[in-house]
C-alpha cells in the first residue's frame, strides 16, 4: 500500500521531511482545501491568490516526479482516515502545523486513524527549532525575544537541508480530486491580483529564485537597506517561507553564503523572529484572538467604521501610511517598517482595535501568517509579550522623513503627491498654497487632509492608556 503525503505549509520538494519519510515506497501526495476546519482562519483573498499558483507549481513538480497531487476539499479530518482506508496506506506522512484550530484536526486526524491501527507522523518541517525544544532555566516558555533569539543562536547551525526526492513511485487515485480551478481560488471581477504577479512568482522555483538574488546581491548591505521601504533591501521570502515553498534551514544554510558578517546575521536574526512568535502562538493559542497582558482587555478603544475605512483605502492624509497602505492593496505585501507605522497610527493616533488591522491584514497580505501577524500586531498595540511600550507612538510625519527622505517610496504609491518637493512631501498640509498649486494637489479634493492631528492623537492616545490600571 502506498504512503499518503499530506502536504499543507510544505508546499516543495526538497527538504521535506515528510516527503523524504514517504519517499521511499508508494506515495499519494494530497492536498485538502479546508476552510471549514479553518473557520475564521481560513486563508484569505490574497492568499488564497498566492495558494493557486503554489499549487499549480507543487502539482507540475510532482507530476514530473512521478507521483501527481490529488487535490480534495472538504473536511480533512474525515477525508485524510477515509483516503488511508481506501487505499490501505498504514501512515501519513506530514509538516507540523502550529496554529490552534490545525492542532485540534491533527489531534482529531491521528486519533481517527490510531483507531484502524494506522499512524500520522508529524514532521518538523517549518520551523528552525521546534516549540517545545528550549525552554528558559526557570523551564518555561520564552515570553522575551533577546534570550530566546541567544537560546536559538546558542543551538549553532540547524541540520543541512535535505535533497529533493528522485523519481517518485506514485498511484493511482482512489477517487477523482478537484480541477485546481474548480477550488476558487482566483479573484472574480474586479481581479484586485492584476499586479501581484508582476512582483511575485509562487512556488517551489520561485521561492528559490528569490533566495538565489537576496543572497547573491540584495542582501549586502540588508542591515542598513532593510529601514527603507523605497530600496528593494530585503528579502520578500515571507510568503514563500509561509507556504512552505521553502523552509527556514533552507534559508539559513544559504545565508552562509552572504559575505556581509552583519548583514548575514541580522538576516537570520530575522528567521528567528518568525521562530519566536511560532513559539509564542504554541504557548499562548489565545494570541491572535486576545491580549496576552490581561489588563489591556479593557483598552478603551473606540470602533469607527468610516476611520478604519480611511486606513484600508490609504486615504488618512499621512503619506508614508497611504502609501504602506496602497503598497499592501496593489502588492499583497508591505515593508516591515511601514507596518509598524500603518499599525502604530491604527490603533494609537486613530484608538481603533488592533484586531481590526489583523483582520484587514490576514485578507489582503500575501504572507498573511497566524503567528507572525498576531505576535506583530500585539507587540505594536503593546499588549503582547515582549511588546513595544505603548506609551511609544510612531510619529508617521518624522518616520517618513527619516525612512524615506528621498520620497521614492510615497512617490511610488501616492503619485497625487508625486510633484511635491521633499521638504513637504511628508507633511503636505504645511505646505505654501503657490507650492501645492504647483504640485497639482488640492488637500481634501486630490489628497485627503490628516484624519487627526498627529500631537492630538498621540495626546488621547496616552490618555487611553493612562485610564488603564497597572499599566506603566
Ligand atoms: P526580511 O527582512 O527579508 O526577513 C526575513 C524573514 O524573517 C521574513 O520573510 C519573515 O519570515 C521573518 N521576519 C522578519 N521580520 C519578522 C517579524 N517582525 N516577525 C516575524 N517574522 C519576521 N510577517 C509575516 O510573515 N506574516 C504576517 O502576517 C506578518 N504580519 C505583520 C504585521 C505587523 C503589524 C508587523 C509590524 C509585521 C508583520 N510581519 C508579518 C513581519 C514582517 O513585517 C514581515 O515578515 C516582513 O516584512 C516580510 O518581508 P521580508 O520577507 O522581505 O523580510
């Protein structure tokens, strides 16, 4: 009997452990499109974008292996015990997934099948250092990046990556799968993806593409070039590592060969953020849904439709958010220190909850990952462990100033301003009238004026958290 492979965030070929463990007979490689277990998790329109070209890839790449994908959706944790039943496999080889409702369906899965006297065998196949492996010398979780970061380093090089299979043996299907078309996964009009692919390239290959240029070139300099969101200075690996399409031993071992000592550090330092809010999301499974510090459940936020609209849109009339904001609509994605700014002026200038932008982040990036995007928006709204104070508020007007003096960035996605000089480009409501005129902007008709006065926001900001109790 063949071995079912069930791939979920493992999206390659090689260093696939679990793969690697089927390899070696029969192997039915499947892939199940499971919203329902999923419920709010379940990926959204940008993903789901990305997801259809990662499966065309992954199913070309097997196909060429040997062994073709069958596609399914549905319940997994009806589907997968039925499949082994069918075809008489005895295990099924998977990743470890990380996020709470995928534990309960694995815990479900291997129950369902322990029950036949088969096995699943769960794999680490995304993460550098599993959740559980360090602790702190109290024997506890890390709840502080520093020392866990020093813990992970401590560990040296994780193992080297494992080669892709040869020729696999595959099956013949049990049952017929699903066209790749027939899952929906593409927009329907209007198609809001029509630039994604300009900038992306899904899939195995595409993934190592990408590593190929940050490590050969892109990556000198990272450490200095990974502030400004007008260089293309980091790796844009986010969405290729949250599929899967690569794994983090991958890109470390390749980090070795980046000549920069300090830019090759900083980069895995970054791996190792994403290991570290895996890490929180196993201790903590109430992380995306609620604040860590208990006493921030009584932040007195203020829900505003039209305001949160303002921020999604790119209209709040500051230009370095407009612009993340634009950037995450047209690319799926956003540079790293733009989304600290679009989140600091969420949820402090503007008092709007910080699951609000988790929210609108989780549809519409690309890399939208459950501990990652949670981990980063509680540790802006500074009620996440290891979070940023909260009494630090970004100021979007000095930020765009500093990251991008130059105004490549705001020029890119906010061409209304395009013509003003630098001096204003960051603040254009202080600029001249005969200056605007000349730039063809009109504030509050071509660009919008600031939905709040920045010194105003930060003032009701601090007042919000100083109505808090036992918050310093
Ligand atoms: P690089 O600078 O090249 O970094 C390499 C890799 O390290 C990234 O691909 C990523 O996997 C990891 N990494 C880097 N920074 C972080 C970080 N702060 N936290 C965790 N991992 C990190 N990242 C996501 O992958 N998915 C999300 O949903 C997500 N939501 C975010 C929400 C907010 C409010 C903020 C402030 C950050 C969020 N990030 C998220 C983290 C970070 O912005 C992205 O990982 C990064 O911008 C991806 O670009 P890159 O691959 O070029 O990064």
């Amino acid at each position: 009997p063949p071995t079912l492979l069930w791939l979920r965030h493992d999206l390659r070929l090689a260093d696939n452990p679990a793969l690697h463990a089927a390899a070696d007979g029969p192997v039915l490689p499947v892939y199940i499109l499971d919203d329902a277990a999923a419920g709010r998790w379940a990926p959204g329109g940008a993903h789901r974008w990305w997801l259809h070209h990662s499966l065309a890839a992954l199913a070309a790449a097997l196909e060429r292996a040997g062994a073709p994908l069958l596609l399914l959706r549905g319940e997994a944790a009806t589907l997968i015990p039925r499949l082994a039943a069918a075809t008489g496999a005895r295990t099924v080889q998977a990743g470890r997934l990380y996020a709470p409702w995928a534990r309960a369906r694995d815990e479900a899965v291997a129950k369902a099948l322990e029950a036949e006297g088969r096995t699943l065998a769960l794999h680490n196949s995304g993460l550098l250092v599993e959740p559980e492996r360090i602790r702190t010398q109290q024997g506890k979780p890390y709840a502080v990046y520093t020392p866990f970061s020093r813990a992970v380093m401590a560990l040296g090089d994780p193992p080297p990556p494992i080669p892709a299979p040869g020729r696999l043996k595959g099956v013949k299907h049990p049952c017929q799968g699903e066209k790749l078309a027939g899952l929906g996964l593409l927009p329907r009009q209007p198609d809001w993806a029509a630039a994604f692919p300009e900038y992306w390239t899904p899939g195995e290959d595409g993934a190592g593409a990408r590593l190929r240029d940050f490590v050969d070139g892109i990556a000198e300099g990272y450490d200095r070039a990974r502030d400004f969101p007008g260089e293309d200075g980091t790796s844009r690996l986010s969405p290729h590592l949250h599929w899967g399409e690569i794994s983090p031993r991958q890109a470390w071992h390749a980090a070795g060969g980046i000549g920069d000592t300090t830019a090759r550090q900083t980069f895995r330092k970054e791996l190792v953020w994403r290991e570290f809010a895996h890490h929180v999301l196993w201790h903590n499974p109430a992380l995306p849904e609620q604040p860590l510090r208990a006493e921030y459940a009584k932040f007195p936020y203020q829900p505003d439709p039209a305001l949160l609209r303002a921020w999604q849109r790119g209209q709040t009339g500051y230009p370095i958010v407009d612009a993340g904001m634009r950037q995450l609509w047209r690319h799926g994605w956003m540079h790293n220190r733009v989304r600290m700014i679009v989140g600091s002026l969420l949820v402090k200038h503007l008092l709007q909850p910080w699951w609000d932008g988790a929210a609108w982040f989780w549809d519409t990036l690309v890399d939208g990952d459950l501990a990652n995007n949670s981990l980063n928006w509680q540790w802006i709204a500074g009620s996440g462990v290891d979070a940023a104070p909260y009494f630090r508020i970004y100021n979007p007007i000095m930020q765009g100033e500093k990251f991008d003096a130059g105004g490549q960035y705001v020029r890119e996605f906010v061409p209304e301003l395009a013509k003003l000089p630098d001096r204003w480009l960051h603040r254009p409501w202080e600029a001249p009238a005969e200056v605007l005129r000349g730039a063809g902007v009109a504030l509050g008709r071509t660009y919008p004026n600031p939905v709040v006065d920045h010194e105003a926001g930060r003032a009701r900001a601090l007042a919000a958290l100083r109505s808090l109790k036992g918050v310093e």
